[in-house]
C-alpha cells in the first residue's frame, strides 16, 4: 500500500515529464502507468510514503500543474522499455536519460531493457507478477484490446485527468484531432500519452505524394487512382504554358519499354526504374540546375 501511495504521489511528476520530453517515447509507440496493490516496496519506498504524515513529502503534488522542474528531491522511477536496437544504443546510457534527469531530477532507472523476443515474454511474465512491475512502460506494443484488459484489471492507471491539466497536451490534440479519440479506449479512459510524430513514410507502405494546386485546377479536387490516370494528369501538367517547363521524372518499377515510350509522348525529362534509384538524386540536380 505504500506502494501504491507513492505511485498516485509521483503520478503528477510522470504525467509533467512525459509531456516535457515528447520525443523521449519515440516514432509511432507510447508509454502506459500503472498501479499495484500488492507490489512490495523497499525501505526508500516507505520512507518517501511516509513523509506525507508531516506534510512534508516533496512528490505529493495535487496536480501535474504543481510540479516545477527540477524537483527539490531525486525521484527514481523504474522503466521498462522493449528496445527496438540494444545495439545501437542503451536506455539507461544515453545522453536523453543524461539531460532528463538533469532537467528534472528524476532518475529513469530501466530495469527491464530488453529487445524483440525476449521483451515481449518477459513483459507477460511481469503482467502476471504484479510485484515486478516499473512504475511506467515505454513502447511495449499493447494492442488496445491488452491495454484496455490491464486497465480493466487495475494493472494500469487512466491518466487522463492528469493530461487534461497539460497545456501541451490539449495544444497537441487541437493539431490532431483524431489523436485523443484515437488514444481514448471504449472505457472511455486514455492509458497511453501516446505518439506525436506522423510519420506517414513509416506508417504506409505503398503511397504516393501530390501537388494539390495541381490536383485542384487539372482535376476538379479528385486524385487519380490508377496508373492512366495519373498519366493523364502529368500530360495535362506539360501541355499547360503555366507549367511545361516543370521537369518531370517517372521513377517506377513499372519503368520498361512500353512506359518509356508513353513516358516519351508524355513529355517526361527522365525515366528511372527502381534499381537506378541511386541515380535519381544526380538526376534531379542535373535538372533542376538545367533549368
């Protein structure tokens, strides 16, 4: 139980540091808190409970909006963190723990940096001991159906109230407007802070980037779909004055002998096919600077 008081005292202080340090959860994965009953604290534990009695407990912020960085006392949090690449760099040896912890005074203590495999059994190992859990996870991989059982299961703390208090937090969710319904499970809590980058070239395989001035005055606002359709759409790029003198580069595995020819009627500057992409860069500059 003092535990579970300290837990609910640093919640605040976890709730400020996830939001200051943004970047620190990484491209496309979040982070999740949780909370145990049962979890067995240790003697420093016990003592920083305590000091609530007198009211002087330095962790017992009424809010995240309380906490002022850094804290007057060191906060050790545990951490585990499924690590995309234990051979490029370590959690707990890096200079963003190093900063972290000398912005803020709160030592990120990575018990459990694992990678691949022998994360994701060890992390269902440590779900089904609640008294070896962190304090909080970093990028472990949930679905939302595992989120919202360990929520449901009191293995994880809702945190949403406290992120309701951050100012970044409502910025950020104004910018992206599916972001927080995305993060919000169907028990209506947010468990997670979630990711910010949108890394869109990371989260879809095939796609394909366009002008849509273009697509607004050739097209009425529709994207061509199909190979012919686009096709259509540069011819009309080329035969418009406004624009003829755009350089245009078909870059595509579909580059063979028929495409080149229609890529010839269309007007194209160069054709690559993908195993010349190693000259596309040359080329680009080469005409670029032609023009």
């Amino acid at each position: 139980m003092k535990r579970k008081q300290l837990l609910h005292k640093s919640m605040a202080v976890l709730t400020a540091l996830t939001l200051m340090a943004t970047a620190f959860t990484g491209c496309g994965s979040g982070s999740a808190t949780k909370q145990d009953d049962s979890a067995q604290s240790t003697d420093a534990e016990s003592q920083n409970a305590d000091n609530g009695a007198d009211g002087s407990d330095p962790f017992a912020f009424e809010s995240a909006k309380d906490v002022v960085f850094p804290l007057k006392e060191k906060l050790t949090l545990t951490v585990f963190v499924n690590n995309p690449d234990q051979s490029v760099t370590s959690y707990q040896d890096n200079w963003v723990t190093d900063w972290i912890e000398e912005q803020t005074n709160i030592h990120l203590d990575y018990v459990y940096d694992l990678t691949g495999d022998e994360a994701t059994q060890k992390l269902n190992l440590i779900m089904t001991d609640p008294g070896s859990m962190p304090d909080f996870f970093l990028r472990t991989g949930w679905s939302k159906a595992e989120t919202l059982s360990y929520g449901q299961q009191g293995l994880i703390l809702p945190i949403e109230d406290m992120l309701g208090e951050m100012e970044n937090w409502t910025t950020m969710n104004e910018e992206s407007p599916m972001r927080k319904a995305d993060l919000t499970l169907s028990d209506g809590h947010v468990y997670t802070f979630g990711g910010q980058n949108e890394c869109f070239h990371c989260m879809y395989q095939h796609r394909m980037y366009i002008y849509k001035p273009w697509v607004e005055k050739y097209l009425g606002g529709k994207n061509p779909e199909t190979t012919e359709e686009l096709y259509n759409f540069l011819k009309m790029v080329k035969e418009d004055d406004a624009t003829k003198d755009i350089p245009v580069i078909i870059f595509s595995s579909l580059v063979n002998e028929e495409m080149k020819k229609k890529g010839e009627a269309l007007g194209a500057d160069a054709q690559l096919s993908k195993p010349e992409i190693g000259n596309l860069v040359k080329v680009i500059d080469e005409l670029v600077l032609d023009k």
